[in-house]
C-alpha cells in the first residue's frame, strides 16, 4: 500500500491565499498613488505603518526569541533586500511600465526562490516542483504581453524590475533559515524595521510627498502598509515556517491573474482573452507543483 502523502493544512492554505491577494492589491494600489509619492518615500511610508502594525502583533505574540550572530545577519539580509530595496525598486519600475510587463518579470522571482531553496537550502527540487514552475512562468509571460502597453520597453524600467525580481527571490532565501527557531512575527517585524531603517533617507521626499497629496493617496500609503506589508508578510511567514521555500514560492505566480481581477473591479480594465488564458496557465502550474512522487510499494516476497 501506499503510504498517505503529507497535505498543507487548512490554515496554511487560507495563509497562502491572504498573500496572494494582499500582494497582488498591492501592484493595483501602487499604480494609483505612484503619481503622488517616489519610489523610496513610497517605500518609507509603507514601511513606516507596517512596522508599528507589525509590532503590535510581535508584542501580542508574547514569544520573543534572541538571534544569535548568524540570525542577525540572515534577517539584516532579510529586510535590507525584500523590505527595502525590492519595495524602491518596485514602486521605482511601475511608474515607467505598466502592470502588466512589471508582473512578467518580477515573478521570474518565484522560479529563482524554487531554485536557490534547492541548490542552497538543500530543500531539493521535485520533477514536479520544475514542471509546475516552467509551465507557470509561461502563464506569465502570456499575461504579460497581453497587457503590456505595445511601447517600446523602458529599459531602465526593466532593470529595476529585474532587482525587484532577484532582492524578493534573496529575501525569501535570507528569511527561511531564521524561521527554524525564531517565531515568523518577530521575524517579520524586524526586517520590517531593518528595510525601514534603510529607507530613512527618504525621509526629506515622504514629508514632501505627504504635503502635495490628496488624502486618496495618503489613505493608499496607510493601505499599503497594513494589508500587502502588515498582513501579507506575517500570513507568508506564517506559510513559509511551515513549508518548503520553493513550493511556496511558486505558487505566487497567481498573483498576475489576481491582478488582472483586481484591475478589472477597481478600474473597469477587461482583460484581454490572452491574459486570462495565461492566468488559467499559471493555476495549472501551481496545482502541478503541488504534487508529490508517487511512494513506490515495497517489493514482496514469495512467502507472501
């Protein structure tokens, strides 16, 4: 017989699905209030609600667990690379592409977490982990060029995705090993306020920034704040502590096709059939990498 396979239980699935959605609002949010806020004083203000957010619940956790010296740097890597410079570079990127092309490339993200969780934390990679991640990663590129904008690509603009794209894949890799010992809210909260800390330059810009714009603006820093960084980073901790890197990973490639949701309800943007088609593509992969090698039966003897 074979044995029973291992599942996600049903908290970790409600996590993974909060994530995604609080990720992919943010992709919509930061396209609204880009006019208003530069990339690092957008980065700042973010940062600067989800720290207080996310210390509360550190305090309310109860758990606080010292890091030793290897801890302090894997999370000082954690919250400078994913909190810090992939929030500037992303915010940075959407304002010269649109959402679309940015998505594309900023999920080539998931396929290098799949990878360095393998090579690196020795996590392994299934047959089914590399089929699901390609046969996802073409979703994306469909979606991709069904809402890009037919411009000639910003080339600059594509550099700071690719950063987005490569500091969020050695976020995740930084943030994993700590999640071992230390609870995933306090590790939350302190790349929170290590990402924070390296925005601080910014400051000048966000008060700036703050004075000109409307209050809609303002009310999408706060947003962004609490639900994509606040509440989306915790539920992902949350996940991450409780399953292999690279699987998790791999299954924000529904992001884009959430997006394209979102767009649709928010600025009544109908999706192009191609889109949807990818977005169809990227459920197919991530539900592939889920599976498992099937357990071969033991051998029996002729007593038997």
């Amino acid at each position: 017989m074979q044995q029973p396979r291992p599942g996600l239980s049903p908290l970790v699935l409600i996590a993974i699905a909060t994530t995604i959605v609080a990720w992919a609002s943010a992709f919509v949010v930061i396209r609204g209030v880009g006019p208003y806020f530069g990339g690092g004083a957008l980065a700042l203000g973010r940062l600067a609600v989800g720290a207080v957010l996310l210390g509360i619940l550190a305090l309310a956790s109860r758990r606080w667990v010292r890091p030793n010296r290897r801890e302090w740097l894997l999370i000082a890597g954690y919250g400078v690379f994913w909190f810090a410079v992939y929030n500037i570079a992303l915010n940075t990127a959407e304002q010269t592409l649109d959402a679309g092309t940015t998505a594309m490339i900023v999920n080539i993200g998931p396929l290098l977490i799949a990878i360095g969780a393998g090579v690196i934390l020795r996590e392994g990679m299934t047959k089914w982990v590399g089929i699901g991640a390609g046969i996802a990663f073409v979703g994306v590129i469909l979606i991709g060029i069904a809402t890009g904008s037919g411009a000639k690509l910003d080339l600059l603009g594509v550099g700071w995705t690719l950063l987005a794209a490569i500091t969020y894949a050695a976020g995740v890799l930084f943030q994993k090993p700590v999640l071992a010992r230390i609870p995933s809210s306090q590790v939350t909260f302190l790349g929170c306020v290590i990402g924070l800390v390296a925005c601080l330059p910014f400051t000048g810009a966000l008060v700036s920034d703050l004075q000109a714009a409307p209050l809609p603006a303002v009310l999408g820093v706060v947003f962004l704040g609490a639900v994509p960084t606040a509440l989306g980073f915790t539920t992902w901790g949350y996940a991450l502590q409780r399953m292999p890197a690279g699987q998790l990973g791999i299954s924000t490639y529904i992001v884009p096709p959430v997006v394209i949701v979102l767009g649709l309800l928010f600025f009544g943007e109908v999706p192009p059939a191609l889109a949807v088609v990818g977005g169809a593509i990227c459920l197919v992969g991530v539900a592939l990498s889920r599976r498992r090698p099937a357990v071969p039966e033991p051998a029996r003897t002729l007593a038997e």
